[in-house]
C-alpha cells in the first residue's frame, strides 16, 4: 500500500491552538481534539491526487496538517487513531518558519553573491576564473562575481593568483574559516549521510531509500519539499514501520526547515503500475542512501525482462 507521511495537506479543518510566542526561529502549537477532518493529499509532480478520509485528529497549523497526513495513512493500515494522533502531537508540535534550498547552501547565513562565491569555491579544491565561476552562479553578474572574490581577499578567506592580467581563485584551507566553509558547502552530503545512519539504526531498515525531487536535481525553492521515498519488506508491522517513518520525517524537517514527505511503499507495491511515474521520477534524478544502491534498478530490469519474457 502506497503511503505518504508528512504530507501538507490542502483541505484541513482548522481548530484553535495555544500558541507561545516566537522563539529561535520556530513556533510551538499545542494541538487540540477536533471534529472528522478530510485532506486531500496531493503529488504534484506527478499530476496525481491521492485522497483519503480519517477520523478525529488534534490539529493546529502545521501539526494538525501532519496529524491529517499520518491518519490518510492510517486509514489503509490497522492502526489506531489515537496512537497516529500521538505520533504527530509529540513530534510535529514545532513547526519550522525558515527552509532552506540545498544548491545554495550559503544562503542560510548570507543571501549575498559573497555566500555564492564562497559555495563554489568549497566545493572543490582548485582554482576558479571570474569567467569559470559566473557559469556556476548564473544568477550573479560577472561585475558582482568579481567583486564579491576582492572582498573575500581582502579578509584572507580566498587566495588570488595572478598570471599576467588574468586572476585565479581558490578557498584558502589554512584559514581559521575554511573547516566550517567547507562543511556548509557539502550540506547536500551532509544531509545523506544523516539519512544513511537514521535508517541505518532501525530494527528493520528500509530495503532502499532515496531522495528525489527538486532536492536531489539541485533546483530547490525556498518552499520546496523535501522528497523521500522508502521501500520497506513486505510483511512488516504497519505501526512498528510507521512509528520509524514519522520519527524519520521530523527529523529531516528539522535538519532543513521544509516539509519533508516521505512515500512508503512496500516491496509488494513496485510491482504497482500507478505508482511507476514515482518510481520512473526516483530513478531519473534520486540519490539513493541505502547501503543497496541499485536496488530498484535492478527490480525494474526484472520486471521489464518478465514482460518481455
């Protein structure tokens, strides 16, 4: 069965909720009983809508649209309401009012064309051009590229090197900063590697897991999700499973800000063919985390050789 957790829905019935105020970046909502609530939840990129109906549920801003989510799951699961709505109220009570956009990972503490800059340069060890660079950053005037590299010499980060009248540019590695510069720059890794070891600590690990979407092509938006797809055994417990997959999805909201959603499908379900377009999307630019990389890969070759077959 073809799940989502996480999922901001479109139609949720609003309820009131004790609000304490603003605080280091996030807001905390204490979630309430409400009446029947319905949520369409939605897949855009795949131009497929997936609804589902559920029964009382504590909602409040974004804790009330997880609570909706996990209860369209737990409609096709034998899993009790009330142990759903428990999930949500102790694990999306926060809800994050920052995102972030993996290709740009400076922006977290400067939008300036210096983050820009600084991120191309500590993502490889070797010099750039002006020239080189502004193909890299697009959005950023050569003029302002430029610029940005005098100012970072200027406070020792980045090394110039003439030859004649042109100019080269590197991070430099002996510097206080770097260590920490360097870091920011793999954010993209980082948040993999914190995903392997997430997974990698359940009882019963996902068989493969994969990010897709914008984050894994590199085109985040500041409301981008964060798109995830698990492939558990079949026959696994719905609500041990479960339990996992929500834990999972808070933690990844709060590594990054957006909404993570993750699609759980069981091993039974690739051989779906609704759900292909997903699968066909994964493939297309996911980048898996699972210890077995090509797994689905090598699924879909098998099932396409028993077609033909």
């Amino acid at each position: 069965m073809l799940s989502f957790s996480a999922v901001p829905s479109h139609e949720v019935t609003k309820l009131d909720a004790a609000a304490d105020p603003p605080r280091d970046g996030f807001r905390r909502r204490a979630p309430r009983d409400a009446p029947r609530v319905g949520t369409m939840c939605r897949r855009s990129s795949l131009g497929r809508t997936f609804r589902a109906r559920s029964g009382a549920v504590g909602a409040g801003s974004r804790a009330g649209r997880i609570a909706a989510s996990a209860l369209a799951t737990a409609a096709a699961h034998p899993l009790r309401t009330d142990t759903i709505v428990q999930y949500c109220a102790e694990l999306y009570a926060t809800t994050y009012n920052f995102h972030m956009e993996l290709q740009h990972p400076f922006a977290v503490i400067t939008p300036t064309v210096d983050g820009d800059v600084l991120g191309v340069l500590a993502a490889a060890h070797s010099t750039f051009t002006v020239a080189q660079s502004s193909r890299l950053i697009a959005h950023r005037s050569p003029a302002g590229i430029r610029q940005a590299m005098r100012r970072l010499v200027e406070q020792g980060i980045v090394l110039e090197h003439r030859i004649g009248r042109s100019a080269t540019y590197e991070l430099n590695d002996e510097h206080l900063a770097a260590v920490p510069i360097r870091a920011l720059a793999a954010m993209k890794s980082s948040l993999l590697d914190r995903l392997r070891a997430a997974v990698a600590d359940w009882p019963n690990p996902p068989v493969f897991g994969a990010m897709f979407g914008s984050a894994a092509r590199g085109d985040m938006r500041a409301q981008s999700d964060l798109d995830i797809l698990l492939v558990r055994e079949a026959g696994m417990s719905d609500e041990s499973w479960l339990s996992h997959v929500v834990r999972l999805s808070a933690s990844a909201t709060a590594w990054t800000g957006n909404d993570a959603r993750i699609v759980d499908v069981t091993e039974d379900d690739i051989d779906d063919p609704s759900i292909r377009p997903l699968l066909d999307e994964v493939l297309a630019d996911g980048i898996a985390f699972t210890d077995d990389s090509g797994w689905l890969t090598r699924v879909l070759r098998a099932q396409q050789a028993d077609m033909r077959s």
